[in-house]
C-alpha cells in the first residue's frame, strides 16, 4: 500500500489530468451556439446534419464506445498507459477545434472537422474516468476508498466550474464582441493545449496500479475482457445491476442539478447570461466539498444508502424547488417603481433593404428587490406596411436576494449531485475483479451519464409536446428515472463495503 | 425480500418491451420535416433508438435474472 504522501501524488495526478478532460468536453458544449454559428450554419442542410451527429453521436454512442475500447485497453497493457492515450487524444482534439477555419471559409470541411473531432472526445472521454477511477482506487487504503476516490469524482463538477471561468473571463476580457463574433471564443480551446501538457507530464512520472501489476506479474489479466465481462453471467448481471441500480440515477440527478438547471434559468427563467453562469459557478464551489464529505461518509455509512438518498430527494423536491428558481425571477408578482421605467424605441432599415424596417422596443423596468428587467421587442415592418410578428426576448437582472435565494437552491440540488456522485466510483471499483475492473465500471458509468443524463433535455423537450404541460413538466424524466433506479437499488444493492477488491 | 425481487423481475422483464413502444410511437409522431426542434427530425431519434435498444433489452435481461433469484440474498 503507498504511503499518504505517494496517495496523494496519485489522487493529484488522476484528478488532473481527469479535471482537464472534463473541461474540454464542456466548453464544446457551452461555447456551442457559437460553434454552431461558425461552423454548422443552417443554411447549408448537410451541415446542419453533422451539427445534429456532433450533438447526439458524441455523448450517446462514442462515449460508451470509448468506454469499451479503452476499458479493454486499460485492463490488458494497463490503467497507466490508456489514461495517458485518453488524455493525449482528449487534449489533442481540443486543440484542433480551436484551430479549424470557419465554414465561411474552407466551406464544408469545416463542420466535417470539427464533428470528426467532437466524436474523438466523446470517445476519449469514454475511456478516461474509469481509468482515473481504477486508478486511484488501487492505490489507496480499503477502509478509505470512498474518501480518496471522491476527489476524482469532485473533477466533473471543477472541469464545468474551470469550463465556464474560463469563458466568462475570455469574453470579459476580449469583449462580447470579439468573443461572438471574432476569433475570441478559440482560446479556451487553444489553452487546453497548455493544461494537457502539465497533466501528461504528471502522469508520465507515475507508476501503474499495484493491483494491475501483480496480475501482471502472476500472467492472471484477461485476456479477453469484453467476453469476461459481458459473455460471464456472474459479472454481467452485476454490470446491468450498477446500470439500473445505480449509475442510472445517478445520470438523471447529475444533469438535471447542473446542466438542466442551468438551461433551466437561463431560457425559462430568463436570467441575463452572466449573471446566470455566475450564479452556477458559486453554487459549484459551495457544493463541491460535499463530494468529500459523502464519499468519506460512505466508508462508514455504506456506498448504497447515501447514492439512493440523493436519489430519493432529487426525485422528492426537484419539482418544488424549480418552481422557487421560476418564482424568484417571476417579475409578475414583483412590485415595480414605475416612476424608473424607460422605453427607448428605434428603426432601422433592415440590412440589404432599401425599403422593409426594423422597428425596435425596448423597456427597462426596475423592481422594488433591486430586479431588472429588460424587455426587447423587434417587429419587421414592409413597404407596404405588412408587419411581421414581433419577437419578444426578455433579460433579467436578480436583485440581491433573488440573486442569493437562486445561488442557494442551485447549491442544494448539487448536494443531490454530490451524494449520488461521491461515493459511486468506490461502489463501481469494489463491483467488480481487477482483471476486468476498467472494462466493467467503465460501461455503466458512461450510459448513466452520458446517455440516461444526456437525454434529459431531449425527453424534456418531448414532454413538453404533450397537451397540458407547463416549465415544470420536463422534470417528470429525470424524477420517474430517479424513483425506479431508487427501487431497484434500494432492493438489490447491498449496502455493504467490499474492502477486498485485491481479487 | 428475496420474493419481492423475483416479482418485481418479472414487471421489469414486461417493462422492457414497452418503454421499447412508447419509444418508436413517439419517433414516429414527433417527426416532421416542417418542424425545428431536434425532436422533429429523424436523426436524433435513429441514434437514441438504437442506443435505447441494447439498454432494453439489457433491462430485460436484468429482469429475467432477478426473476430467476440471480438477485436473492442468500440465507444465513
């Protein structure tokens, strides 16, 4: 066993390298609307085809693909040597979508490139957590696991705090402007470069997983780990077990606590865009320490008890607390000081046009809490006086308190996050043998994740379809995904901590 | 407990085929070339069906085992 100080260079290393994966694979998805403009533009269907596949094929099919080809990977040449090639190749394609020309000027390429590359890091990413996992989980003390493996889980959650710093600075910095419409937005994927290269140079100075070596030496890994894996009824029922009892909801409450939320208060809220990022970027930070705390809790408590509780009560009380997040910014029910009201009116000719107008409103309303609220209206007007309809987007500027009430509802449902998240990569390591340990959590994982949790806006979206829906209705996935991984976990799983996973 | 988990196996084990046609019906009455959304196009539903598909019939499989008492807690 290491000693503290080797445990920590390992948990330092993984986490690192972990953090910056995450961090790549979230300024894709952040930065995407800009993307989408310079690089899938709508008039060009082919483009916006491969716009739909970097979408949908990246989080859906590579990354539980990754997981296959580099679990194996890890589980035959070794842990040490796959996250290094995950990381590599992670860092790599960051780097290259920040340097692909735009459509407008190598044409169709373009998007080609850039959705060939997005498929490289959905499969990269695919292949790095159960890596960083193992990993560490091999290392430490069995009456610790939960507690030291929980720093590799905290790396999702800092790579989107990292992701959304780095961007919300880039685009202070370099102005709006420039960030949207220049060259601006590539540099966080410029300075993934800088980052890879810190973390590889970490990793390269590590030794492989003991628990791997010893295999190793015994001529015990597989030599087949896929078959062993999921051609073995003993092991995978116990892979479709972590699937359905466990990393299923666990999928559903990360993304509907950080992501959805933040769409969430984003467009039906219609929280102004920086504020709204930083609100998010506080409530990480108040959150994260929690992951430690559950994971080291887990030791004690059991890994099973504390995930099935923060399923339990993200599927209780994500409908009340959403209905807080709208209520707070709602300005119906705010008191207005109509003496501050301003209305500026504006027309314009619209670009190309030497007769059809835009005809611009917008009013500024302040609010008794220190709210704001600005509501633009833009109206197309023709030479023969048709008028379009008008598009109304509103923005709106949290006075003190909402802004506080908002920070601490979204900090909550990151605890949720937190509890089901922290002690899962010890659950999923002390599940299954070490000669097939990467291959067999890795899978699970990445289709709790990124296929039960990635689909949360797009079921979202379907439910709204149905008659009778309100802001709240999309909610209804991740809480019924939550409740029936709740039930199966709740009567399969044990409780018990497996403190011998040395096989 | 142990005959609670082999009940519940079967209701996961009928489950399966029927999020399987929630699924398709929905495709088919969500997809619309005059819509805008990702649900009204094809593309975004051929990759989450055949996804979907393997995590089905794996839920069944999960189902068949917890009805076979895969699942039972041995007896002390």
């Amino acid at each position: 066993m290491q000693s503290t100080k080797g445990i920590w260079k390992v948990i330092t290393a993984s986490s690192a390298g972990t953090l910056i994966e995450w961090y790549d694979f979230y300024i894709f998805g952040s930065l995407s609307t800009i993307i989408s403009h310079k690089f899938f533009p709508d008039t060009n269907p082919t483009a916006a085809l491969l716009s739909t596949l970097a979408t949908f094929a990246a989080g859906f099919i590579v990354r539980p693909f990754g997981a296959l080809v580099f679990g194996r990977l890890g589980d035959l040449i070794g842990r040490k040597y796959t996250f290094l090639l995950t990381l590599v190749l992670m860092g790599g394609s960051t780097f290259l979508i920040g340097c692909v020309p735009g459509y407008a000027t190598i044409g169709g390429w373009a998007p080609l490139l850039v959705l060939l590359l997005r498929l490289l890091q959905g499969l990269a990413l695919g292949g790095e957590y159960g890596g960083a996992a193992t990993y560490v989980a091999e290392h430490v003390p069995s009456n610790r696991r939960g507690y030291y493996t929980s720093f590799i889980q905290t790396t999702a959650t800092l790579g989107l705090f990292l992701s959304l710093g780095v961007i919300l600075s880039v685009r202070r910095i370099a102005g709006v402007d420039a960030f949207t419409n220049g060259d601006a937005w590539r540099y966080p994927f410029l300075l993934s470069i800088v980052l890879v290269a810190v973390s590889v140079f970490i990793r390269l100075r590590m030794n492989e997983s003991p628990m791997f070596l010893k295999l190793k030496t015994e001529g015990k890994t597989s030599v087949n780990p896929l078959k062993e894996s999921f051609g073995h009824k003993t092991n995978f029922k116990m892979v479709l077990l972590a699937l359905f009892g466990a990393t299923m909801g666990q999928g559903v409450i990360w993304y509907s606590s950080q992501f959805y939320a933040q769409n969430f208060i984003l467009t039906k809220c219609n929280i102004e865009y920086e504020q709204a990022n930083t609100i998010i970027l506080i409530a990480l930070v108040i959150a994260t320490p929690f992951f430690i705390i559950f994971g080291s809790l887990s030791d004690k408590w059991g890994r099973k008890n504390i995930m099935l509780a923060g399923m339990l009560l993200g599927a209780l009380l994500y409908r009340p607390i959403f209905q807080q997040l709208y209520e707070t910014a709602d300005t119906s029910k705010k008191v207005i000081l109509a003496d501050q009201t301003t209305i500026k009116y504006a027309a314009e000719l619209v670009k190309g046009s030497t007769a059809d107008s835009l005809h611009t409103t917008t009013i500024t309303s302040y609010f008794e809490d220190g709210t704001k609220q600005k509501v633009t209206s833009k109206q197309k007007i023709t030479a023969s006086a048709e008028k379009s309809t008008a598009t109304v987007t509103k923005e709106t500027v949290l006075g003190e308190t909402g802004r506080l009430n908002m920070i601490a509802y979204i900090a909550l449902m990151v605890v949720f996050v937190t509890m089901v998240y922290g002690p899962i990569a010890a659950f999923l390591v002390e599940l299954f043998p070490t000669r097939i340990r990467y291959t067999s959590m890795s899978l699970p994982y990445h289709i709790g994740n990124g296929v039960f949790g990635g689909l949360v806006p797009f079921i979202a979206t379907l439910i709204t379809t149905l008659p009778g829906t309100n802001y709240l209705s999309g909610l209804w996935y991740p809480i019924i995904v939550a409740s029936l991984c709740f039930v199966i976990g709740s009567l399969y799983l044990s409780n018990k901590v497996n403190t011998n996973i040395g096989d | 407990m142990n005959q609670l988990k082999r009940i519940l196996g079967l209701l996961w084990l009928l489950t399966g085929p029927i999020l399987f046609i929630i699924l398709i019906t929905s495709a088919v009455h969500n997809i619309n070339s005059n819509g805008n959304g990702d649900i009204n196009k094809p593309l975004p539903w051929i990759i989450i069906i055949s996804i979907f598909t393997p995590i089905v019939i794996g839920f069944m499989i999960f189902g068949w085992y917890a009805f076979k008492g895969e699942y039972d807690t041995p007896n002390p």
